[in-house]
C-alpha cells in the first residue's frame, strides 16, 4: 500500500510537471498548437487576420533558415474575439482562449506605443509568457520602425521560446571596447553604422554628432547607433533583425562578450545560440533535409460560456463542514463570479450521478437564484467521478451537440480508483476541465484530465478561515471574455474568533471598479453581527441572510462610491470562523481596471529546490509600480506563510520597476500540495503606472545611414517619469493554483539553501578606487543575512566567469553584509592588479552563509582603464556635454569683446574730443 501511494505521489508529480500555459509542441521540427489571440477590445478587421497569416508565412521560412533548417511554424490558431461578425470558415474553439495564447495582438499599453515585445520575468533559458504585437504592427504600419513583421516575430519567438534575451540595452547603448574606442552596444560588432544626435523641436529634426561625457567618458545619453541601410554582417537577429543582411543569431565565435547587452548580462555571457542551442527543442531535433511546408492555420471565434458545475455530495464530504462551504463557494460563483450571458448546468454526483439543472442562459439574478436553489443539501453515498462527468457532458449536448469549448466544474474531496477510466473519453471531447479538490486527498486520474484539456486546478484545505474555496470559484471567470466583464476579487480574508470578538477593516474601492460590487459573509456556527459603511459614513443594510448556508451578502446598486468602505463583524460564537470576500467589476468598458495575476515559477518540485512567486500587477497591460505584494502560501494542513513580494530587479525578481513582484518559497512544512493567494494594494502616492517601454522588444530603428548621408525615423515619443500617473489607493486579490512539493524532511528542515546569486552588481571607476553597489542577497536565497562576501577581480572575463576561485581575491574584511533585499555599497582599490596588455577590470561577486554554502556567481561588472576615443571628427561647433568649448559661447565672447572695443574707442574720442575743446576754449 505504502508502495502504491508513493507511486501514485510521483505520477502527480509528474503530470504536474507538464501542466504549462502554452501548448504549443515540437513536433517533427515544427510546431503545432501555437495560440494567436485578437484581444477582444480590437476593433473588427479582417485584415488583421490576414496580417497575422502573412506575418507568421514569412517569419516561419525566416526561423528555418536561422536556425539551420531545425525548425519551423507547422500550424497556427488564430483566436476572433466574439463581439466579431461570425463566419462560415471560423469554427469553435476547443481548449484555446486568451489564457493560453502565446501571441496576443492587442492595443499599446500607451497610445502610440507599437514596440512588439515578449512578456519574460524568468530566468535565462526558461520559456517567457506571451509576445505582444499591436492591430498597427500587424497591419503592417509600423514597418519603417521595427522592420518586417515576420522578422520580428522570429525575434519575439526567441525570447518566447527559448529564454533568450536581447543584445541591446537602452540603459547603456554605449561602452568601452577594448579597442579604447566607444563602441555601440550590439552583436555582432560587424555591424557598423553611425552615432548621432536627432535633436527636434517645433516640428523640425536635426542630427548631430555624438559629444561625450565628462562623468561617465561615453557618449551622452541622447546618442543613438544608426545602422548602415547596406551591410553584409549575418548575426544577430537579437540586436537588429530588421537589417537585410541579417539571417543568423550571434554565436560563440561572433557573439560580442565585452557589451552590456541583456543577454550578456542575463546568461553569462554566452551567445544567444549557444543558449538556443542547449535548450530541449534543439536537442531533440536533426536539419532536416527539405524545406517545410507553409503555415497551416485554423480561424477559432469565441462564442457564448457553456459551464456545467459537477458537486461531489458523496459521504466524505459531511465531515469539516465541507458540503456547506462547497455550497457557500458555488453559491457566490453563481450569484457573482459567472457572467450575464453565460449558459450554466448542474450534476450532483456521489455513487452515481444525478443532472439536477440542464443548461440555463444567465440574463438575471432570477436564472441565478434558480440554479442556487438546486445545489445539495445532504450528503452520502459513494465516489464516482466519472459518473458525474459523463452526466455533465449529457447537460452539454443537449443544448449544443458540439461540446467543444464547454467548461466542467469538478469538486470533489476524494480519490476515485475509477476515474482513469474516462480520460480518454475527457481528453478526446473538447471540453475543458477545471478541477477544485477539497480536503488532502486529490484524485490524480482529475489532475490529468484538467492538464491535458487545458483546465484550471485549484486546492482548498480543511482550514476554513483561508477562504481557499470560495477564493478557488471566485477565479474561474470566462478566459474568453472581455476584462470588463470579469469578476475582480479586492478582498478575501477570514479569522477564527472567541464569542463577541470583533473582526475589522477596510476595503478599498477605486475608480476603475466599482459595477456589481459584492459584498460576502460565511459563518460556521452563528450569524454574526454585520456592519458596512461606505467611505462618507452612511450604514449599509439590508444584507441578505441564507441561514442554511450560512452566508449573507448585499450587491450595491449602480456603481460602488470610489473610497474606504469600513466593515465590523463581531462574532455571536465561540470557536467561531467569519470569512469576509469583496468583488466588483470594471466600473467603465473603455476604463481596463487594475488586476493581479498570480502563479509560480513551477507546478511541482523536489526538496531543496526553491519555488518562485510571481504576481504581476497590471492596468490593461500597463505596469502598476510601488505597490505593496503579499503571497499567503497555505500547505495541505492549512499551515499559511506569509511572503513580501517584491519589484526590485534582485533575486527572484529579474527586471526591476516592470510590475512583476517576486521572491524565492523555501518555508516548506511537509510532503503534498500548497496552494498561493496573493494580495496587492496601492497605497496613496505609492503605486504609479510605467511609462517605461517594456523591456525584451525589438530594437526601434532610429534610422539609416545610406550612402554616407544619415536618414533618421520620426523620434520616438519621450518618456517622462515624473509625469506617470500616481494612482489613487486599491486593494486586489488573487488565486494562484497550487503546487506539490515532494521529498521535504519531517522535523527541522536542514539548511540546504544557499544566497540567491547576485544580478545587479554595478562598478564604477572614481580616481584610484573602484566603487560597487549591488543588492543584499539572503542567507537562504532573498531571506535572511548572508555570512560573507567574496569578492574577486580579473582582467579577463571569462578567466574570471570560468576560474572564480583563482581569481585575485579581494579584500572584505571590513564590509559586514546588510539584511537582503538592503542596498550594499563597497569601495576598494585595485592596485597593480592588472597585465601590462589588460584594458578593464573584470569584478565579480560569491556570496557565502552560515553553513558554508555558496550563491551562483554574480553578474560580471566592469571598469575601464583609460578614457576611451569617440568619433574623430566632431560636427563644427559641437562640444563636451559637460566641458569643453561651445560655438554659442564662442560667439557670444566675441561679441562680448566687440561691445568692449567699441566701448573703449567710445571713451577715447570723447576723451579726445573734450581735450580739443578745452584747448579751443583757452586760444579764445
């Protein structure tokens, strides 16, 4: 038993393991069930959709060839929002949605603003979230910007696919070469152009040459690399995709170590095809020998939600008050979370299964009530899950005989030694799976059908006060509707509480939400006291109470007042739980509200690997900065820790100020699943949106050198950051999954986590010192204090990258290291330290703990040893940006001494003349 029970722990593991947002496969070197979603705030237009096709043509026969015949895009699914006229050649779709699309063609964050980028917060070599292109970019308007649609998408796919990132870096576009020349940061260095100033005002552009800075010896910051229109360099398609000549990705022979590319920064240095290279598509690829047939594609339109809910009323779910909360739970997501419009059915199922409502279209709250009044009220019997499916899928047909699309709802709080028995059956329907369990135990045979339909999973323990149930319902919003018609949750929390004790807050309403705001009480034992006020005082009443499940709950008409609504529920029990959740929806359609997603960096894993939180905070696809992250990780006991995320571009966290949150999870307290809530609020004046382009994009082209003659773009759009938008407060919650976690020691665990690796160390040269800062990594990973820095110089980077330990050691015994997540700052001189041939100084950084183990080493900093050469021959006129002559002031000087001369001369006649005067004077 003991045996089966382990093998079943690690099939679950292992199905985990395969659960991704994305299906897309490799298949025969191409891949197949690529997802392109037209979000549905576009506008209908055909031509996007032949845009999409054309686009996805030219860059499959583009990627074939960069990549050495290795692989290629086989067929491809374009998503149609629903509001689009319907078509005989659209079909249903099965298990596509916005949720899983890898491409989301969608309008700029910022009005004006095509760039295509990849949404990527993971490490190097790690798959990114989606590519993001514009109805503009599609279109083909944005061509003279960013070059060839299908180009850039083989760009973008890179990023996407195999975790690599660009050879540019719009925060150092200029660096030190070892050649003592300034050099445009690129790969392959082959490239060559011009740099120059595009200086606009009133309608006009001029360009200049490039002037340096007296502070950092590099080009000033308005200095952009201008690429010649004819080159004949191939690499690389990860700085500038869009020259002609440009067909390979940089490799170990031509990749450009020494720029400070993201790419150099973010894998050690190494070329984008050695990461592409080490990556599992290539190693499970050959070339092939002939060239690949074109894209296939299939034309997918959403249509209405087609939701059936399947309830376990087996004999398992009496006990911990389990059938109640089950009711509480899908009573709110019947009364709230599904959306006007939607088609919902019910099965009861323990034993066997009983079809208690077939489909009923949701137009009001008279259809909701309905369905409420249909959900179970005793339990018993046994567990027959594929009863109850089988049953769901008959609710289904009835209405549309294509169950493509359809969604199941499976809660259930046991194991079923049955259930492998329909997965076929499941797999092959396209119908999607969305599985709660309830309780520890979790059938792994529901897990599989919910991974291979493209379904949701959700945990909720025995624990009540997590809410974790009602938390679980409250996320399963249609993925293919529009964000405004989705439920948000800004509230979700619970306490156990002595008979007459208080439990009070406030809930925080801003302006983006607002319609259909829901306020929702549960009890275990009493109804409590209820008190609600809104933000200018006034009482609300009127709470619907439902005694048998035990819940009240109030809807506010119209649009909930913008502010601090203050709550106070006193307990009328002892032992008593009091679950408190808020959720509204978007208070205007052409308003996006601000929302947070939640998810970690893996389904499942091994001691003592650390998990990664992710929570990002979006408006639209606007970044929202400084507001305050919380994670509440609940494990399978009802055990709940409490992590700060943050947004600090160290650690767990991979670009600092893009809005996503994250930290290392080590606080492991047994084998099994853990589920994650995450939290955000945007206190006033803290919480700002990004006005930042977002990172791993196409370059923008500001122009071309043709013939000699340097031919500039219209300027990009200037980003001001003291002009962002400060937000007023909000408060979001969210549901991220669970994830099971295997092999964790009973008892004390053992310390087995080392420092997480420094990735922002940054040096600086000032006189004879080296100066370095860098963010305070922890004792286990972003937790704690470290023991020791070891800090070791070179003046060869890969010596110093491939042989750490025999690098020249520097001296810390003075630097005592701060607590994590601190800025440390550290100063030192280098002394003859370097060759007679050596041009920088090479710096990385190990960090050491209490027991002795060691972080990854740091990303590689570097300080130049000499002043390097700019251009050779400046414009006439032009000067230092911080020294040197300027024509103005030339000019201005010789006027200056103009206006004194004819001064002086002024004086001396009218000295002259009086002399003569008096002279004449005295002769009369």
């Amino acid at each position: 038993m003991v045996l089966f029970k382990s093998f079943v722990f690690f099939l679950l593991l292992y199905l985990l393991q395969g659960s991704s947002a994305s299906f897309v496969r490799l298949h025969d070197n191409g891949y197949e069930d690529i997802i392109i979603a037209i979000d549905p705030s576009v506008p209908e237009d055909e031509k996007i959709i032949q845009g999409i096709q054309e686009m996805v043509t030219t860059a499959s026969t583009y990627l074939f060839e960069a990549t050495e015949k290795r692989f290629f895009f086989k067929n491809v699914s374009i998503l149609i929002p629903e509001k689009w006229r319907a078509s005989p050649q659209y079909r249903k779709p099965k298990h596509e949605s916005y949720t899983h699309a890898d491409v989301i063609v969608a309008p700029p964050a910022i009005p004006g603003r095509d760039d295509p980028y990849t949404r990527q917060f993971k490490e190097c070599g790690e798959k990114a979230e989606y590519i993001h292109f514009t109805p503009d970019f599609v279109l083909g308007k944005k061509q003279n910007e960013y070059g060839e649609s299908g180009k850039v998408f083989v760009h973008e796919w890179a990023h996407l696919r195999w975790g690599v990132f660009d050879e540019y870096n719009d925060e150092q576009r200029f660096y030190s070469a070892k050649s003592k020349k300034i050099e445009a940061t690129r790969c392959s260095t082959g490239i060559s152009g011009e740099n120059r100033v595009q200086n606009c005002q009133g309608g006009s552009c001029a360009l200049r040459r490039c002037r340096t800075d007296s502070t950092t010896k590099l080009y000033e910051k308005d200095c952009q690399f201008f690429p010649d229109k004819d080159q004949t360099e191939k690499a690389s398609i990860m700085f500038m995709q869009s020259i002609n000549s440009v067909v390979e990705f940089c490799n170990k022979n031509n990749h450009n170590k020494e720029a400070p590319s993201l790419q150099n920064l973010k894998c050690q240095h190494r070329s984008t095809w050695e990461v592409i290279s080490s990556s599992e598509d290539f190693q499970m690829t050959t070339p092939m020998e002939e060239s690949p047939l074109s894209p296939v594609f299939s034309l997918l339109r959403s249509s209405e939600r087609i939701v059936c809910l399947v309830l376990d009323k087996s004999g398992s779910m009496s006990s911990s008050d389990r059938l109640n909360r089950m009711n509480q739970a899908a009573k709110h997501f019947l009364l709230q979370t599904v959306e006007n419009g939607s088609w919902v059915g019910m099965v009861h199922f323990d034993s066997t299964a009983t079809i208690v409502s077939q489909l009923i279209q949701i137009k009001s709250n008279t259809e909701r009530s309905n369905l409420v009044e249909k959900l179970p009220i005793v339990a018993s019997g046994g567990t027959s899950i594929c009863s109850g499916i089988d049953s769901a899928f008959k609710v289904i047909e009835k209405q549309n005989p294509q169950i493509d699309g359809s969604e199941i709802v499976l809660l259930t709080d046991g194991e079923d030694s049955t259930a492998r028995n329909c997965i076929d059956t499941v797999s092959q329907s396209g119908a999607i799976i969305h599985f709660i369990a309830l309780g520890p135990s979790a059938d792994q045979a529901v897990i599989e059908m919910s991974n291979v339909t493209g379904g949701k999973h959700y945990y909720a323990s025995d624990v009540a006060e997590n809410n974790g149930l009602i938390d679980a319902f409250g996320a399963l919003t249609s993925e293919n509707a529009d964000p405004s018609q989705k439920s948000l949750q800004l509230e979700s929390k619970g306490s156990s509480l002595t008979n007459n004790a208080w439990m009070n807050d406030t809930i925080t309403i801003d302006s983006t939400v607002g319609k259909d705001t829901f306020f929702l009480v549960t009890w275990k034992t009493q109804k409590p006291s209820i008190f609600l006020w809104d933000p200018i005082g006034t009482p609300i009443n009127n709470f619907t109470a439902d005694s048998n499940s035990k819940m009240a709950y109030i809807t506010i008409p119209g649009t909930a007042q913008v502010g601090s609504w203050a709550y106070s529920l006193q307990s009328s029990a002892n032992n008593e739980i009091l679950t408190i959740t808020v959720t509204s929806r978007a208070a205007n359609s052409s308003v996006p509200p601000i929302t947070v997603n939640a998810k970690m960096n893996k389904d499942a894993d091994s001691f003592p690997n650390p998990m990664i939180i992710y929570a990002e905070v979006l408006q639209g696809y606007t970044p929202i900065l400084g507001a305050t992250v919380t994670a509440i990780i609940e494990s399978n006991r009802g055990h709940t820790e409490v992590l700060e995320l943050l947004d600090n571009g160290a650690g767990a966290d991979s670009f600092k100020n893009d809005g996503v949150y994250s930290r290392y999870f080590t606080a492991y307290t047994e084998n099994g699943r853990y589920s994650l809530k995450v939290r955000a609020h945007g206190g006033m004046h803290s919480a700002r949106r990004s006005f930042q382009y977002p990172a791993n994009r196409a370059v923008y082209i500001p122009g071309w050198v043709v013939n000699g003659d340097v031919q500039a773009n219209p300027p990009r759009p200037e980003i001001n950051e003291d002009g962002q938008t400060v937000l007023e407060n909000f408060s979001r919650t969210a549901s991220g999954g669970a994830f099971v976690m295997s092999q964790v020691p009973s008892g004390p665990l053992p310390d087995m986590f080392p420092p997480s690796q420094i990735i922002d160390l940054h040096a600086t040269f000032d006189e004879d010192k080296i100066n370095l800062t860098w963010t305070a990594p922890g004792d286990d990973f972003d937790i704690g204090t470290v023991q020791q820095y070891i800090i070791r110089i070179s003046g060869n980077m890969l010596d110093l990258r491939d042989d750490f330990d025999n690098a020249l050691q520097v001296d810390t015994s003075n630097l005592l290291p701060s607590e994590a997540n601190s800025e440390e700052t550290f100063a030192f001189k280098p002394g003859n330290i370097s060759e007679e041939n050596d041009t920088h100084i090479f710096i990385a950084i190990q960090s050491v703990d209490k027991s002795n183990l060691t972080s990854k080493l740091s990303n590689i900093a570097q300080v130049a040893l000499f002043i390097p050469e700019g251009d050779p021959s400046p414009d006439p006129g032009a000067s230092n940006a911080k020294s040197g002559v300027n024509i103005l002031t030339v000019v201005l000087s010789v006027l200056a001494a103009v206006v004194l001369l004819s001064l002086v001369v002024g004086i001396i006649v009218y000295v002259f003349r009086k002399t003569s005067s008096r002279k004449h004077s005295t002769t009369f």
